[in-house]
C-alpha cells in the first residue's frame, strides 16, 4: 500500500481512538511516546540535511551570478506567496469579524484561557524589536549553539557561503568537498525514506494525543475564528497555489497534491514545517521530478522563511483578538498588522506553536496586552496542523515554480499531460 494511503489510515485511527479514550491515562504516555519517536527520528535528520542540501544545491550552480538569480527568484516567491495569503486572512477576517458578536467586542464573552502563563513566558518581553533580532540571526556568533537552538536562518546563511567558496578551491581538495557533501546529501535522503516507514505509527501517536487531550470541546466559543483560519487557509491552498502551479509552472495542481500528499500529511501530524522537511524533499525531488540543485536550495530556505499559512494565521489572530478587544482597527493598524505578519513570519522557527510567539509581537506593537494570545490558545493546536501543511505546500510549488522558471523540463506533473 502506498505511504500516503497508510498514514491517511493511521490519521483516522488516531481520530477515533483518540476520541474514544479518557483524556489522561497511561495511554497517553503510549501515543506520547510513539509520537515523540517519530518526531525526533525527523528532527535529527535536520542539521546535517540543511548543511549538506544547501551546500550540494549551491556547489551545482554554475556560478555567484547563478546564485543570485535563484535567491532573488525565491525571496521574491516567498514574499509574494506570503503577502498574498496575509491578505487574503485580512480579508476573511473583515468580513466575518469573529471577535465581534452582535457588533459588539466579544472579549468579555469569550473569556480568557486559563493556561496562558507559559505562553506568557515565552513571549514576555518580545517587541517589535524582535523582528531587527531577525538580522542578526542571519549571522549567529556561534554556528554550533545556533543549530543546536534550532535556528535555521544563521545555518543556512553558513551553508550558502560555504558551499559558495567551496566551489572556488581549486583541484583535489575541491572535489573531495563536493563529493564529501554530496554522499552525506544521499545517506540522509535514505535515513529519510527508512524514518518515513515507521510514519503511520508515529502520525498515530501524535494525532492520537492531539485528539484525546484537545477534543473538539473547545471549538465551541471559538467557532467562528475556527472556520475564518481554515476558510482562509483554503482559499489559499486551493485557490492561490493551484493558480500558481497552472499559470506559473503549467503543472497539474491535482497530480502535484498527490506527489506532496506525505508531506501534506506529516506536515498536519507533526505540525512542524522543519521537522518535516526531509519529507518534503523528497517528495518534491522524487515525486514531483524537480532538480536537487533547485529544491536543495528553495526547500530549506523555504521551511525557515516562507510560512503562508502562519503569515496569514498572525494576521487573522492578530485581528481578531483586536476585535475582540474592542480595538480601533483603522486602516493604518490593520497595514502594521500585515507588516509585522510578514515579518515575523520570515523570523518564527517551523516548530509547533510558533506563532503564538509572533502574534505576541504584533500585539505589542498594536499597544494589546500579551494576554490577548489567551484568547486563541484552545483551538490553537488543531489549527497548527492545519497551517503548516499550508506551509509546507507553498514551499513545494515554490520549488516547482522556480524550477520552471529555470527551465527545468523533468518535472513529472506537467499540466498538459
Ligand atoms: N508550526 C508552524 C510550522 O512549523 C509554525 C507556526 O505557525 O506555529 O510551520
């Protein structure tokens, strides 16, 4: 049976059982258990896989001119994919307006969430002044500390110029880097394909104890900003993306939904976008037919700066706790609503519940207490599964895109096929 069919089938398991059994017991440490596995099997693949893929993709381009080109393609994909999708939550949420209730601010009625003290921990103290920490996490002083942190950004920065000047030592010591580089690229897309077998158990273990510790319970007040994220949230994977896999790359969107299907779907387990970027390449390279020398650049890049679904995600939330707060959202507010999304979407790490980080950002910047992220914890989880599938899609038809845009022809999901 195929991999997406049996995750798929693993994915319902764990919504039935997860339902079924009482939300605390030895059980939960049994998902957990299975779950947490998983999860470590994928993140232990992420340091040597961006390090190696970066350096491989940027030691196959034919030059510093080349390099450019590709990174400026990607940036711009990245932005625009994001403002995109950050506008289209702004919209949704104008006009359904979940924070309000009868055209009154709902703040009182919604009440705030009794676990909001850890969050705060996390996010006391952060402010507009975080988003200038993105620069400088472009240049970490320690390279080891910062991959050990998980922060991609600083890694990545080193392995673009590693693999840069690596291209310029001449002779033997020059081949030796590239082949070096290269086998370790290979043996971690193997070590992927073996983590990816035990994939149905883990996604049961982890959707299991999503599902029997969060229920569906809380949905409840929250129902109208549930279905404003996923309206949204949709009309970007299902509108926007396929627009631009037709339009822009001429691929099939429907056969490029089911090359990324176990991404998509480890992406929705695992809510996280770097934990599941060993899948996502492979996927889009032996799937989806793209080069290793685009998507070993575009993918990891990706899953560390372009989050749609979580750009888009800030901005909803962060509108609707203003709402909800009663908040004069005039024009200018809502512009540094989008600007800080998109910002702070670039910053934020692709580990579950980052975003909750972020929309503390913007709420200080609009002048709301921090204890407005309150408001959206209880659905929160559920929706970050939802989000970082988004994430993970727009990376891979960003790679589609580029790829076409650099004349690939191998791409095996050709519209007019
Ligand atoms: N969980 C998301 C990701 O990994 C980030 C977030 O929105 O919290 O892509």
């Amino acid at each position: 049976m195929k991999l997406h069919w049996q995750i798929l089938i693993a994915l319902v398991a764990a919504a039935i059982v997860g339902s079924v059994v009482p939300e605390s017991g030895w059980w939960i440490d049994a998902f957990d258990l299975i779950g947490s596995f998983f999860l470590n099997a994928l993140k232990m693949l992420i340091v040597p896989l961006i390090m190696s893929s970066i350096i491989v993709g940027v030691m196959g381009l034919p030059g510093g001119r080349a390099l450019g080109r590709l990174g400026g393609k990607t940036l711009a994909y990245y932005l625009a994919t994001s403002l995109i999708a950050i506008l289209i939550g702004l919209f949704v949420v104008n006009l359904l307006s979940p924070g309000t209730i009868d055209g009154a601010p709902a703040g009182d009625r919604l009440g705030l969430d009794a676990g909001t003290g850890q969050v705060m921990e996390r996010i006391e103290g952060r402010g507009a002044g975080d988003v200038i920490g993105i620069i400088l996490r472009l240049v970490p002083p320690n390279i080891v500390e910062a991959a050990a942190a998980g922060q991609m950004l600083g890694l990545i920065v080193f392995s673009i110029l590693f693999g840069f000047l690596a291209t310029r030592v001449p002779g033997r010591p020059g081949e030796v880097l590239k082949d070096f580089w290269d086998g370790v690229y290979q043996v971690m897309l193997h070590m992927t394909d073996l983590i990816m077998r035990i994939a149905p158990i883990g996604v049961f273990g982890l959707v299991a104890e999503v599902v029997a510790q969060t229920g569906f319970d809380a949905v409840g007040p929250l129902l109208v900003f549930f279905v404003t994220v996923l309206i949204a949230l949709a009309a970007h994977l299902l509108i926007v993306m396929p627009l631009m896999l037709v339009l822009v790359a001429r691929v099939n969107p429907v056969k490029h939904y089911v090359a990324m299907s176990p991404a998509l779907l480890t992406a929705f387990s695992t809510s996280s976008s770097s934990a599941t970027l060993p899948v996502t390449l492979d996927c889009v390279e032996s799937r989806a037919g793209v080069s290793n020398r685009t998507s070993s650049f575009v993918l990891p890049l990706g899953a560390t700066v372009n989050m749609d679904g979580t750009a888009l995600y800030e901005c909803v939330a962060a509108m609707f706790i203003a709402q909800a707060y009663g908040l004069d959202l005039t024009l200018g507010t809502q512009f540094v609503i989008v600007l800080t999304a998109l910002l702070t979407s670039i910053g934020v790490a692709g580990i579950p519940s980052a975003s909750l980080v972020a929309i503390g950002v913007i709420l200080t910047t609009i002048g709301l207490p921090l204890e407005g992220v309150g408001l959206i914890l209880a659905v929160d989880r559920v929706l970050d599964m939802c989000r970082t599938a988004v994430n993970v899609f727009s990376d891979s038809t960003g790679a589609v895109v580029i790829a076409r845009s650099e004349g690939e022809q191998t791409l095996l999901v050709d519209a007019r096929s």
